[in-house]
C-alpha cells in the first residue's frame, strides 16, 4: 500500500501512519522553521531522526545539536527517548524530522545519536554485478537496543540499483518513507507481486509476511527510512529475514550471472 504525497509537508507535524493502524507504529514529518520548537512529553516512546537542518533537542537538564545538510551523503542525528520524559526540540535553522512512536513501558536512558555513531554498512558490494549495491544504516533495532519496541534506519539506494534484495519478508509491518535525487526521480516498490511508482515524499506500508523488493530509476538516488515495530515475543534482529526460496541461489558465494553464464533455451 502506498501513501502518496499530494502536497508539500506543511509545519508543524504532518502525520502518516498511527498507532491504531496496521503498521502498529505513530509515524510523520515534522517541519520547524528556524526558531520554532515543540515539546513532546507523550506517554509513547518516541525517537526523532533528523532529515535536514539543524536543531537542539533537550531533555531533564541536557542538550545536544545535530546538524545534517544532506540524508543521502551524510549519517543520521537520532534522539531516541522513552514515555513521560519531555524532550523539547528547537530549530536552529529551518529542519525537517521523521517521528516514530510506539507503546512501550520500560524505562531507559535518553540515547542521542551523533553521526559516527550510527552502524553503516554496504550491501550487495562485489555480488550480482553490483545490482544491488546499497548504504544501509541502522541506528537502532531489537540487537542494538533490546529495550526499544521499534527499530530506525535508513537506506540509500544508488541509482539504477535494487535493495531489500533477495525478495524476502518478515511477520513484522514495515514503513518505506521515501525522498529522491533529485527530487523529480522516482523508483518502484514491488509488494509480493504487485508493483508501485514511488516518488519523493511517498510511504511504502509494508504488510506483515509480504516481500518487498525495491528498484530506483538510474540516475536517480532513492533514499528511504525503515521503521518497523516489535512484535510481542518476537523482535526484529539483522537475522529477521527470510529470503524466498526460489531466489535464495542469489546468496551463494561467488555466483555468476549472466552474462558471465551463457544463457540456454
């Protein structure tokens, strides 16, 4: 299912998904412009990822800065933060933040997340012709953070490249928010065998068990960021994918492609 971006995201928060619905997660973009701030003290755990700009957050005496001027060539500044702490968030100049929320009642300490320390890694290097060459970064989920009740990352997807690659799934919802570049580019999501465009502003709400391959258009970077809740029971680890059978041959060492291997009739 596809949520379109009719409009430009206004100020203030724009909400995409919520907490009653089926992805299990409150979800939106929230737009400050410089000098504008809001306070959330929510009984909801809650982490604030910043897209663009710069912004202070603060929280029981304490404060840190992020800044980011672009989400495809540099790391993410996450707060992470649990229920009932307030947490005020100020733009130093005009910013751009994801909002994930979710039900959660452990307590723990207010995580701020600077850039170098975010887990960056490669996918696909060196494999398929590079066909599936992508950064994957994972600020948090159920190995890093056992705590939490959700997981935060983002992924950039090089031009004319696949990710979330082999097709595979999980029994956990997911959410793609997407941004491009630049911003006229556009990609596909491939839910189980149907297909979508998807442009610059567009969320990917990803059904529990359904495969979700995605392709960007060459020329075009696709960023998105991934958010997924835990289920009860069952968290989301690294280890939480299950590749379908029939393409599973793609994860072999050393596999050669065509047209590396002549193609028979």
């Amino acid at each position: 299912m596809i949520i379109r971006k009719q409009q430009p995201f206004e100020a203030g928060y724009t909400p995409i998904t919520t907490l009653d619905g089926p992805m299990l997660l409150d979800f939106g973009i929230l737009k400050l412009g410089k000098g504008e701030s809001v306070t959330c003290s929510l009984d909801l755990e809650r982490a604030w990822m910043l897209i663009k700009g710069e912004v202070r957050f603060s929280w029981e005496g304490k404060e840190a800065v992020g800044k980011r001027a672009s989400c495809i060539d540099e790391p993410p500044v996450v707060l992470h933060a649990p229920r009932h702490i307030p947490v005020k968030v100020q733009a130093i100049e005009d910013s751009e933040l994801a909002v994930e929320r979710c039900v959660n009642n452990q307590v723990f300490p207010v995580r701020f997340y600077a850039k170098g320390e975010v887990k960056t890694e490669i996918f696909g290097a060196g494999v398929l012709n590079e066909a599936s060459n992508r950064t994957v970064r994972t600020v948090f989920d159920g190995e890093s953070a056992p705590y939490s009740n959700m997981v935060m990352g983002e992924v950039i997807n090089h031009p004319g490249r696949w990710s979330s690659y082999p097709p595979h799934d999980h029994p956990h919802p997911e959410i793609y928010h997407y941004r491009f570049f630049p911003a006229q580019g556009f990609g596909v999501s491939v839910l189980n065998e149907d297909a979508f465009v998807v442009h610059d502003g567009d969320s990917s709400l990803i059904f529990p068990n359904t495969t979700h391959s995605q392709v960007a258009a060459a020329g075009y970077a696709m960023y998105y960021i991934w958010l997924i809740p835990h289920l009860p029971g069952d968290k989301w680890l690294p280890t939480t994918r299950y590749y379908r059978e029939e393409h599973t041959w793609l994860l072999q060492k050393g596999v050669k492609i065509w047209p590396e291997v002549p193609a028979t009739l």
